[in-house]
C-alpha cells in the first residue's frame, strides 16, 4: 500500500491527516562554569561537535514512561482546526495519542516499532502502515520509534554515521548532518545550551520539516523542558501546514493504561 502522496485532498481527510500530522515533534543542558563570553551568548569558535554533544547528552530526557496533555493547533492554505489530545508513550515500546475536539474523540493513533495504526473516528476510516510511512508521507524524523519518541521529547534526532559538522553563530551552535536519505540542522543556545530548533529535509520525498522549542521550564532536576513547539511541514504537493503543540501536565515514570481497537464496521484506508 502507497501513502497518499498529498497532505490533503479534501475537507474531511484535512481532518483526518491534521491528526496525522501532529505526530508529528533539544536537548538542553547547563554549565554553571561557563566563561564570561559564553555568558554573553556569543558562540565559542574553538567549540568543537564532540564538546557540545556532550553537554548535551547529559541532559538528555529518556523516561520509562511519558504522559502529557497536547494543545494542538493546525492550520494550512484551506482550513485551521484546533484540538486536544493525551499522549503516552512506553521507551522503545509504544507510543499512543488520543485526539478530542469538542470532548469527542476525533482519532487515536498507536505506533510500535514496526508499525502506525491510525483509527478516524471522524470518517470512520483505519490505517495500519510501516513505520517509514510517517517519514515517507510527512517528512517526520520517524525512521524507528526511539527516533520518533526523542522528537516528541525534545531530543535531537540523528541520522545516520555521518560526523556532525559545527559553526557558530553568534548567540547559536548550528549542527549540521544527516544521511543520505535525510538532512538535518540544529540550532543550540550559546548561553544556555538548550536546543532552538530542528530542521529535516526528505530528500528521497521532497519534504521539509522544522521545529522551533519554545517555553522552556524545569521539568526535573537539572533538566528543562520545551512546553510549546512550533512546526511546519512542506511538501511539493500540498503546499505547507503549520502545527503549535502546547504540552501540560507532564508526568514521568507513571505506567497508564492504553487501549487501542478498531471497530469492525470501520473501513482500511487504501
């Protein structure tokens, strides 16, 4: 089965892959030796990627479980929609996501670490794909669930062998790598070293992918979090969406239940 090759063809599967889409989804840490000239925010040019990468991993968010609420926001050239949603995800195992409008469930979708499946309520449709299919459809940073959860985490997503290249830019670190399926761009805060944005670019399917962090806060520990993330999804054949995440009551480390079925009466998508 081939993924539908546009974002959106109509009002109804504009609902149906605004849900999709929001699967769409830094790394932070903190030195409280810092030079004055790092203080300063200005981009050390003797910073080396192997340096930076280590400042980062030690901040690197990986619990065993992850629940939070979404506020989601979606808009492209035909139609904006706004939505709720409840995430949970199990480390390396599940990743699971209920999406309410108006207190009804409009979609809930599972990812494991072979497979998508996708219930519409709203159309009263299924989708069970490959994983590949998140990447291959909406350029998603999805090419294994751990990839998939890191995104959603705020954690940078790498692809590939490939060394990272680094340059300084004033008040930022940009990182640049990828493989050759997939480019990425990362940008770091000299002051704070926490992740501004992700950007990936499919070069097999022509589609870009961006994320800005925003809203960082203390989530635990030492560690912060980016509570409002800003995407945009662009492809050649259906233009660009842009989605805000809003993340709230964020719990760690606390198993909750999950529940996924597919109604007999539903149809598979094709």
């Amino acid at each position: 089965m081939k993924p539908n090759p546009g974002f959106f063809s109509s009002t109804n599967a504009n609902m149906k892959y605004s849900s999709y889409a929001i699967l769409l989804l830094a790394v932070l840490s903190l030195n409280s030796c810092a030079s004055i000239r790092k203080s300063k925010g200005i981009a050390d040019k003797e910073m080396t990627a192997s340096s930076l990468l280590k400042r980062m991993e030690k901040q690197r968010l990986s619990p065993d479980w992850f629940e939070s609420r979404l506020r989601i926001d979606y808009a492209d050239d035909d139609m904006s929609v706004s939505a709720n949603a409840t995430i949970r995800m199990k480390k390396d195992s599940l990743l699971w996501l209920s999406v309410k409008k108006l207190g009804f469930e409009i979609a809930r979708v599972q990812v494991t670490p072979d497979s998508v499946y996708v219930v519409d309520r709203f159309n009263k449709e299924y989708t069970i794909e490959g994983l590949a299919y998140l990447a291959a459809s909406y350029g998603l940073p999805a090419g294994s669930l751990s990839e998939l959860q890191d995104f959603i985490l705020g954690n940078p997503v790498f692809f590939g062998g490939d060394e990272l290249g680094i340059e300084p830019l004033g008040p930022a670190y940009r990182l640049k790598g990828g493989s050759d399926e997939m480019s990425a761009e990362y940008l770091i805060g000299t002051a704070d070293f926490l992740l501004k944005k992700m950007a990936f670019k499919d070069l097999h399917n022509d589609q870009e992918m961006s994320a800005l962090l925003e809203g960082y806060e203390d989530l635990e520990g030492e560690q912060k979090f980016s509570y409002i993330r800003n995407l945009m999804l662009e492809s050649k054949y259906s233009g660009q969406a842009n989605v805000t995440l809003q993340f709230s009551n964020i719990a760690l480390n606390v198993p909750k239940p999950v529940k996924f079925d597919i109604p007999s009466r539903y149809t598979r998508t094709k």
